[in-house]
C-alpha cells in the first residue's frame, strides 16, 4: 500500500503573486472568517438516523504533467480602507459579526451532515437517557471512534484521559463526558502556532504555496478554489507548474522527487515556498493518515487541507491527522464549488460538529 501511495504522488506548486499588500488587503475577500463567539450551547445532538454509507475515494485518472501560466492581469486599482472592508460595493451591508459566525456554523454543519449524522450522532446516541456514567460506555465509545477513523493512536489517548477523569468522579453525567470529548477535539483540533495556522496569509511578495498529495485527493479542485479567492481578492495569482510522477515497477524514489522540487523552488526564490500543503481526501480514512505520515517525513508541512469531508460519515480522521502528525488543517473541502472551500477554524468545526443545530429535529 505504501508504494502505491507514493507512487502515485502529483505535486502542483501554485504560485501567488501578490499585487498588492496593504494591511488587511492581504485577506482575501469573501472569505469565511467566522471565530466562533460566545460559549457554545453544552447539549448532545440527538442521535440521527442511519447514516448514509461512505462514498469511496474519487477515482480519476492519473493526470498529466501540465504546466500552466496564468495571463498577467493588470494591477488592480488600490484599494480603499472601505473597500477592503466590503469588497462588493453594490451588496447590502455585511451582517454584525455574531449574526456572521452563527452563519458559518450553520454552513459548516450543514456540509458536515454526513459525519454527524455518522460518528457523531453514534457517539451521542450512547449517552442517551443515561444518568450514570460507567467505563463501559466508555468502552463503546472508543468503538465508535476506532470506526469512525479517528485512528489507534489518538482514541487511545483521549481514552485514557476520560477514564482518568472517570476514575476521579469528574464526569459524573453525559454532559460532563460529552463535554469532555469537545475539550479534547478542541484541544487536539488547535495544533500549531497561530502564524501557521488558519488560512494562508500570503504576505511575502510573492507568496509561493507548494501543494503536494496523491493522485484523486482533491490538489488541482482545491487550488483552483484558493486561486479564485485570491484572484477575487484583487492579488495575481500564477499557477507554476504540475507534475505526476508515477511508478514504475522501477520503483523509483518518488519522494527524493518531491525533496528535489523543493529544493529547486528554494533556490529560485529565498523564503520559497513559504508554504507547503498537503491535501488529503477525507473518506481514504486511515489510508490519508499513512500518507500524511510519508509526506511529513520528506517535507517540512505547514497545513493539511482535508477535502471531501462532505462525503464521510465519519470524519474522525481530522482528529488522527491534527493529533499524530501536530500539522494544522487549514482548509476543509466540503464539495465542488469554490466556495465549498473553508477556512479551518477549530472552535467553529467543533461546534458545528458536536454542537445543537437546526437540522437536529429529532426523532423522538
Ligand atoms: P487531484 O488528482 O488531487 O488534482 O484531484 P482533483 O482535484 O482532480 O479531484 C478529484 C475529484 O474529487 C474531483 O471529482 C473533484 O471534483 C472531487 N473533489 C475535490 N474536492 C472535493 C470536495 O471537497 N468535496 C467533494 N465532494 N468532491 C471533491
């Protein structure tokens, strides 16, 4: 499994130039930038109905090696302080910000519909009607989580942390576990520092981001997404290059392939690249872990970007991948459209996934 991982390794690296880069000017517009406000309401989501299966990971061809070059734009007029408060002169005023975040939950919940209605109304569904807690809920717990690919490794340890809680009589109802397993999704969801984590800040002129991962995962989807924002933003942005490197059975040493494209944009431009990202397709479970782990020991990554977490019922693995790598995700993918690409921000993700949301209407 493991060569046929690397094997199939494509790297694009996508080149932003930025035209401009003016205080927040280096923020692209119409991005989601919702931090949660607020505490965030302290009840289960009901159990949901059967969850829908997975889709299995998308299956495209191997592409081929395509280089790209952008048509240089004409700068664009600079902007005004109020123009980078509204970048659409024309649309009614943005709402308050409260009204703003309680928004992007609501449109973060409604693209994870799969994993709470999977991982996360099975979790819930064991506390319900439960006064008393006892470890063997907590064994079905860690059931639920081993199959929802929150992987070995990362069940074992917020196991071990609720049953150490368990012993010294803190959770003594299932609020308090269920309030216990959002404190370690936060805990585990907020790795990094916060300069390497959230969206791209693209301040160095130019900005170049590497984005690496095997073949179907969602790279060429997610970059044209990140380049329509940033073209939105006024920034120019240049596609550089992409590549598939592909095995042959002369097993070639695809990831010394992926140092030396490093290498050689380092050399072009110090600073290069400032980031390096890599994408994983979110129902490849365990599998997306293994490649994370491979790419992490050739390169130096600054963020994940988790694509197709709209087509999981699990969705455990962003708690894997943050936990046993201690790589930030910085974007989800929660389907096909540019604007389907969300900034990744661990309050807002966990409340959208372990908080109440309209669509939890319940079965009664
Ligand atoms: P690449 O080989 O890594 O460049 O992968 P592609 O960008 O070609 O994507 C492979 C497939 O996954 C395409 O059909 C995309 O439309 C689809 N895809 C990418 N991101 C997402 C996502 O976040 N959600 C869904 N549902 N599909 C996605």
């Amino acid at each position: 499994m493991t060569t046929a991982v690397i094997v199939r390794v494509i790297v694009v690296v996508l080149g932003a130039l930025l035209a401009l880069g003016r205080g927040n000017r280096d923020k692209p517009s119409g991005q989601l930038q919702a931090p949660s406000e607020g505490a965030a309401p302290r009840s289960l989501p009901p159990a949901a109905g059967k969850a829908k299966r997975d889709e299995g990971p998308a299956s495209t061809p191997a592409q081929q090696a395509a280089t790209v070059r952008a048509k240089p734009t004409p700068p664009p007029p600079r902007p005004t302080p109020a123009d980078v408060a509204e970048p659409a002169k024309a649309s009614p005023p943005p709402p308050p910000a409260s009204v703003r975040a309680k928004k992007d939950v609501a449109g973060l919940r409604k693209g994870l519909a799969l994993a709470r209605g999977g991982f996360i109304a099975k979790l819930s569904a064991l506390f319900q009607g439960k006064k008393e807690i006892d470890p063997a809920i907590l064994e079905q717990v860690e059931e639920v989580m081993l199959s929802s690919d929150v992987g070995p490794k990362t069940t074992k340890a917020i196991l071990a942390r609720l049953r150490d809680s368990l012993a010294k009589n803190e959770l003594r109802d299932s609020d308090a576990v269920w309030d216990a397993l959002r404190a370690e999704a936060q805990r585990i969801l907020s790795v990094g520092d916060s300069a390497k984590s959230g969206p791209l800040r693209a301040t160095a002129k130019p900005t170049v981001v590497l984005m690496v991962g095997v073949n179907g995962v969602g790279k060429t989807t997610t970059i044209g997404k990140l380049a329509t924002r940033y073209h939105a933003a006024g920034k120019k942005v240049m596609l550089g290059a992409g590549d598939t490197f592909r095995g042959l059975h002369t097993k070639l040493p695809l990831m010394d392939e992926i140092k030396k494209v490093r290498k050689t944009i380092a050399k072009a431009l110090d600073g290069a690249p400032h980031e390096t990202l890599l994408v994983l397709d979110a129902t490849t479970g365990q599998n997306a872990l293994q490649q994370a782990i491979q790419f992490k020991e050739a390169l130096d990554l600054t963020g994940v970007v988790l694509t197709k977490l709209d087509g999981t019922a699990k969705g455990g693995i962003v708690l894997g991948v943050c936990d046993e790598l201690g790589i930030p995700v910085r974007y989800v993918g929660l389907g096909e459209r540019a604007e389907d690409l969300r900034e990744f921000h661990a309050d807002e993700f966990v409340e959208a996934l372990f908080g109440r949301g309209e669509d939890d209407v319940v079965a009664a």
